[in-house]
C-alpha cells in the first residue's frame, strides 16, 4: 500500500510542477503561450485559466494528502522498530548506577619530559 502512496505522490508532484509551468501570470493564458489568441484557445476566453487552476487546486490537494498518508505510514513503522527492540539488557545493581569506566592504559610523562 505504501509503494502505491508513493507512486501517486509522484506523479501528482510532477503534474503540479508541469501545471504551474504551464500558467502565466494576470493577462496570458495557455493559448497566448502557443501562439493564438484568447479567444481561440481550447477552453474559451477564461476557461483555460480557470481549468489550469483548479486542476492545479486539485493535484496540491491530492499531494497535501499523499504526503500526509507517507507521514502516518513512516511513524507507524517507526513505533513498530521500537517496539521490536529486544537487545536491552536489565541493569545490575542500584537504580540510577552507572558502572564506572575503567582507565585506559595510557603512558603518562612526567611534566616537561619529552614523551621518546
């Protein structure tokens, strides 16, 4: 079920890039951006614009969702990580006690002596 969140996510991030790109701003539509008029274009004098944008409205949503669906996805795998750790071990000794380290083996020089 996840690798299909995934693929949908995807592409619907790909339709939104490939939707903005196709937009212009206040003045142009998708027919001045090939060559006609306005008027001419697929969707009437407005009908392009509003249709970009809303499908636009759309696949945000949609992606809005998606990525909302891998978050509940990804916390509930990490619960389940948790919950499966059995690697701990119980401590011995008093509550709160951390055993001491023991030193390392290291040469200590007198001061001012150079270490050979």
């Amino acid at each position: 079920m996840e690798q299909i969140v995934w693929v949908v996510h995807v592409l619907t991030a790909i339709s939104v890039i490939g939707l903005v790109l196709m937009q212009h701003g206040k003045g142009a539509d998708m027919g001045a951006a090939f060559g006609s008029g306005a008027s001419g274009s697929l969707f009437g004098a407005t009908g392009s614009a509003n249709f970009l944008s809303r499908t636009t409205a759309v696949l945000a949503t949609l992606f809005f969702l998606t990525s909302v669906g891998l978050t509940a996805f990804s916390a509930r795998t990490d619960a389940l990580e948790v919950g499966v750790s059995t690697d701990v071990q119980p401590v011995s000794g008093s509550v709160g006690a951390v055993p001491a380290a023991t030193p390392a083996a290291v040469p200590v020089t007198p001061a001012g002596a150079i270490p050979k």
